[in-house]
C-alpha cells in the first residue's frame, strides 16, 4: 500500500487501481493493440455476446428511448418514488408474499445497497462476516467506514457449505461484540458460481436460534445475479425461510437491476427490509434514508421508472423475461462446456451451480494469471484461486480455458 502523500490514510487499504478493472484495462490495452481475436478477457462481471459485446436487453432499451424527459431529469425521492419501491418489492419476491413488514429504499446498485446495510447494521470496529471467497468491495466498503470483518471457510471437504465453520464464526463474534452483520451471497455466488440449498438456508437458521436473543444480527443477502441463476421462481424458493429467522435476526435483501435489467451504468438497485415488526421496518427506511442523503443524496430517476413501466405493463414484462431466459441459457450453455472441459483434463474448480463466474482454486493465482496474461488470456487472481468470467467469453472459449489454466498452474 503507497503510503499518503496528503490525503488522510485513515487504516485503509488503498490501492493504485482497482484490481479487477485494471486487468480489464491491460485486456482492452493489447485487443487495441492485437486485435480482439488475439485475446481472452474474462474479467468482469457483465454479460457479452460471442463477439465481446455488451448484451443490453432490447426490450429494456424500448422502454428507456420512450422515457419523457420529466421521467429521467427530474429528481427522485431519496428512498426513490413510491411506484419503484411496489416494483421492487415484485421483481425481488415474484409469487412469494411476504408476512412481515417489507421496507425498500433505493439505492446506486447492489454495491449501494451493501453500503447502507454496512453503514447501518455494523458498530463501528466490529466485524463483518462472510465467506473466505468474497466479491473484494465486501471488505473495502467495511474498511471505509471503519469496520472489520472475519471470514468462515466456504465449504467443506465434501465440497458442501460450511456450517460448522460458519456457525463457529459466528459465535466467536458474538463474543466479543453484540451486533453482527452477516452477508450471503447467494445464488450465483460471486466468485465461485455457488448457490446455498434448502438444507444450507435450514443451517443458517438453526446456527442464529443457538445464539443469544439479547445480540443483534442482521443477515443481507446480496442476490445480484439472481435472475441469470436459473428458474426464476425456484431460485426464490428460500425466502420463505428468511422470515422463519429468530427474532433477534433481521433479514435485508441487496437487489439489483444491473445485471436483471442491463443496466450496469444506470446503477440503479434497492435495500429491502424484512421485518417482524413495523417500529423495525421504519427505523431501517429512516436510516438508509439518512444515510442516502449524507453521500449519494438520491438514485438515477429513469431505471426507476423503466422498472416501474414493465412491471405495470405485463405483456412487457413477460418479454423482458422471455428475452433474459434466452441469454440466461446461453450463460449456462458456457458454463456446462466449462465444466465438462474441466473434468476433462482435471482441472479442479470450486463448487459451482451457475453464474457469472468459476473460480478455481490455486496456490499461486498471481502468478499463474500474469503467465496467462503473456498468452493473452486476462482472468482475476484472488486470495484462494483464480476467477473466470464465463459471462464474457463465447462457448468455445469456456471449453479452451480449462487446459490453458491447468497448463499454467502445472507449470509453476
């Protein structure tokens, strides 16, 4: 870490350039140089055709030319207008109704909505819990606004999740500390492609009621590639459960329409509370609120209102679906040539079910990734392995990669 020439260092870890988009920059450095065919990036979380090009959902589009001006230039509401937030409250439950109080408030992206969960339901020094394979901003966001964080292990020797270890964590913290924030990522986990099963959600359940009433938990669950999982409805089949938590548990939703809707730059998403009881489902929407107006003020008008248009228009919405269904099956296309190219020439990955991303395990992913990198292959080095962006990559790449990583690692 560089050490500050005038700004306030303030205990983070800051470094030169972001890691995952200076890769994507030394990517797009020698295709400009190379030519496109010449190069593999698989860095980033956004979803490309097979030529490498942004796929934005035509249906979503029609509705954003349409818009009014009134529609995108006029301020928002700092929790966002009141039609988005019924919206939201739709696109994240679908067929599920909630029974406890349901909160939203608006927020620039899935990251924003994490945010507020961060800046809200942690004490400041405490810890943040989630798994040893995380997105990086997890521990950045904690890092701004001075909070810690510890990790369970993820999975375990039969390659399932961890419970016993995330239970042990959890009860360690409480220990020294009476209120806890835990995020799931879950399905489609970011970086490993894992999604938490009935019996993992049972887990987590059963791990909060052994902990003491008198301690505060709040549970975010970051669902930002849920829609590109699989069925839509049966990658909601879990809700039910996060309302079955013990009391003294909160349950928040990080919602984004990023990758749902395509609109990655719009950075348009929602926090959503859960309540048992409406005293607490007010004091969250006060405080995100107040926490909104203190760094972003309020969201981008016009994804509000495209959201808003195309769950009040259900013939709309149902071409929406069917548009995201037919690249949600490509994406799965690329991710079963991967893995039966994996097992093809032994490559071990970390337990995927679908997603954006395979990550794979690997002692020296620095290194392994900066010899790929001379081959013109970009992929993301983390602390445990290496991860792949089969979202970014045509099919037939997603069956060349497994051999070339191997190579690679075999190599060192």
């Amino acid at each position: 870490m560089t050490e500050m020439l005038f700004a306030s260092q303030q205990g983070r870890n800051i470094p030169k350039e972001d890691k995952i988009f200076g890769i994507n920059n030394r990517a797009k450095a020698m295709i400009a140089k190379e030519g496109k065919d010449k190069v593999v990036n698989a860095t980033l979380g956004a979803l490309l055709d097979d030529k490498g090009d942004l796929i934005v959902l035509s249906s979503v589009t029609e509705v954003f030319r349409n818009l009014a001006p009134a529609e995108f230039a006029e301020y928002a509401p700092i929790a966002g207008t009141p039609a988005f937030r019924e919206a939201v409250k739709k696109d994240c439950f679908r067929n599920y109704e909630p029974k406890g109080f349901v909160e939203v408030v608006a927020a620039p992206g899935g990251t924003g909505a994490i945010k507020n969960a961060v800046a809200n339901y942690a004490d400041r020094d405490s810890k943040i819990l989630f798994a040893d394979w995380f997105w990086a901003p997890y521990r950045s966001i904690a890092e701004e606004m001075g909070k810690g964080f510890e990790t369970f292990t993820f999975f375990n020797e039969e390659r399932k999740f961890n419970i016993a270890s995330f239970e042990e964590k959890v009860k360690a913290l409480l220990q020294v500390q009476d209120r806890l924030l835990v995020i799931l990522n879950t399905p489609a986990h970011n970086p490993t492609g894992y999604a938490l099963t009935e019996e993992d959600w049972k887990g987590v359940k059963e791990v909060f009621g052994r902990t003491p009433s008198d301690k505060k938990i709040t549970l975010l669950v970051d669902t930002a590639y849920i829609d590109f999982a699989g069925d839509e409805d049966e990658y909601r089949s879990y809700l039910p459960v996060l309302e079955e938590m013990p009391g003294h548990v909160l349950t928040l939703i990080a919602h984004s329409l990023s990758k749902a809707y395509t609109l990655y730059g719009m950075r348009c998403g929602a926090t959503i509370c859960i309540a048992k009881d409406k005293a607490v489902a007010d004091e969250f929407k006060q405080v995100c609120e107040f926490s909104s107006r203190s760094t972003w003020s309020n969201c981008a008008k016009a994804p509000q209102v495209i959201l808003t248009k195309i769950y009040d228009d259900p013939q709309l919405r149902d071409r929406v679906f069917e548009e995201r269904k037919q690249h949600r099956d490509m994406l799965i296309s690329r991710a079963k040539a991967f893995e039966a190219a994996a097992a093809e020439c032994g490559l071990v990955t970390v337990p995927f079910d679908t997603g954006f991303f395979v990550s794979v395990p690997c002692e020296q992913p620095d290194a392994v990734c900066a010899k790929l990198e001379e081959e013109g292959i970009f992929l993301i080095p983390l602390a445990k392995g290496i991860r792949v962006s089969i979202a970014s990559v045509a099919e037939n790449i997603c069956r060349m990669l497994p051999a070339r990583i191997k190579a690679a690692m075999d190599s060192l």
